[in-house]
C-alpha cells in the first residue's frame, strides 16, 4: 500500500449551504464543486487546501449513512480519507492486517474516485477511507 497523502477530511453538515458560507466567507476559502452521490445518499461540497481537501457531506436521506451519523453524533469530522495508488490493493492489505474492512471491493464515490472504507472498530475511532483513480 502506498498512501500519498490526506486526500480529504469529511465533515458532516446539516446544512450545505450554511456551511458554504462558514468555509468561503470565514475562512476565505473557495467551494469548487458540489455533487451528488446518489447511492450514498449524500450530497458533497470540496474545497481545496494545499494538498489536501475539505469534503462537506449533507445527507439526502435521513436513513443514508451521514443522515444517521448525524442523528447520533451529530454534525462534525466523519472520516478520514487518503489517497493511495490502487484502492483495491489497499483494502486487501488492510485486511491481511486484519482490519475490518467496510467496503470488501472499491466502489465509485464523489468525483469519480474509487473508494473504500475500513470499520472505526479496527482503525482505532475513526472512520477511514482509501481513494484513488484505480
């Protein structure tokens, strides 16, 4: 596995548009793009930090995973992702590690990265993520 670096932190909104305003008038950041996943249930906002990106996630379902995120914990950091080479590659050597894995097999996420997540059960609290273009 050969992770590059953060790739993005996801935070969890109740209110995309509020927290738009919060990231480019506060902090004098810009919001690049704003996207829909449907099978997530989720709506994302990026904005770019160096390297790094910010990902803002609302929910379009309060049944979706950041809808119950927030019903339990409320709106905050949700995960933790970082970019690597080859995502399938990774999960395999996470679990090989013996880290729970979420996602057995990379999925599509927001901007067209392939995706995967390894359970906060295994990662110490917190909620992981794998991306990449392969």
């Amino acid at each position: 596995m050969n992770i590059t670096h953060i790739e993005h932190i996801g935070i969890a909104v109740e209110n995309m548009e509020e927290a738009i305003a919060y990231y480019e008038n506060v902090l004098g950041l810009t919001c690049y793009k704003v996207e829909e996943v449907a099978d997530q249930k989720v709506k994302t906002a990026f904005f770019q930090v160096g390297q790094t990106k910010v990902e803002l996630l609302e929910t379009t379902d309060p049944e979706g995973p950041i809808g119950k995120f927030i019903a339990k914990r409320g709106p905050g950091i949700h995960h933790l992702a970082f970019a690597v080479e080859d995502v399938a590659e990774a999960l395999n050597k996470a679990e090989e590690s013996g880290v729970q894995l979420i996602d057995k097999t990379p999925r599509k996420g927001a901007e067209g990265l392939n995706i995967g997540f390894l359970h906060p059960k295994s990662t110490f609290g917190v909620l992981t993520e794998f991306c990449g273009k392969k």
